[in-house]
C-alpha cells in the first residue's frame, strides 16, 4: 500500500450500481449479525431507492416438499411490508432490537 503524501488526497468516484452491489454485498457478509440469521439458510432479496435513499434487505427462509429453497416472490413489496409492520429505519449501522421485523408468511399471503 503506497503511502498518502502530505497535503494530496486519493478519491474515487463509483456509479450506482456499484454502489448498489457494495451494500447489497456487505449486508450479506452481515446478515448473521444483522438479522440473526445463518446465511446458508435463507435466501434474501432487497430494495434499493436511490431517490428515497433507501435500502431493504429481507432474509427469507421457505422451501418446497423436497427441501430446496423457494426464492421470495416478486410481487411482495418490502416497502409495503415494512410500513403495515412500522418497522423504522435504521440510523447507524449497529443492531437495533426495534428495526428488525419478524413476519410471518401466512401474513404476506404465502401460506394457508
């Protein structure tokens, strides 16, 4: 690693999707920490709004009658399901009992 000079700055510039891939990577590096959860256990899907300057992340965890994962269907809308279950934002990085939303799949219409 080269040393930083005195008086110079070092800066790079990244495009959304690049922005979009680096959260969207370290939330999985994360999700054990961040939602409780194995990550070879779920499958996870997320929301990025660039406008808004939001991100959701959901891990789901569903499977069919031979045990293989089932992907989080397209038409669930986190951001609907984060408002019927007022789950606030975040404001730091750092675990918040509050910003974590344990919902059910009977509830999204998924399961009888």
């Amino acid at each position: 690693m080269k040393k930083l000079k005195t008086g110079r700055a070092r800066v790079i510039k990244i495009s959304k999707e690049a922005l979009f891939e680096f959260i969207y990577e370290k939330f999985i590096e994360e999700q054990s920490q961040l939602l409780e959860v194995e990550p070879t256990d779920v499958s996870d899907r997320f929301e990025l709004n660039f406008a808004d300057g939001d991100f959701i992340f959901a891990a789901w965890r569903d499977e069919d009658p031979e045990g293989n994962f089932l992907p989080m269907p397209g038409q669930i809308d986190l951001r609907k399901v984060m408002k019927i279950y007022r789950i606030p934002p975040r404001q730091c990085f750092l675990r918040s009992e509050n910003s974590i939303g344990n919902i059910p799949l009977t509830v999204l219409g998924l399961k009888p």
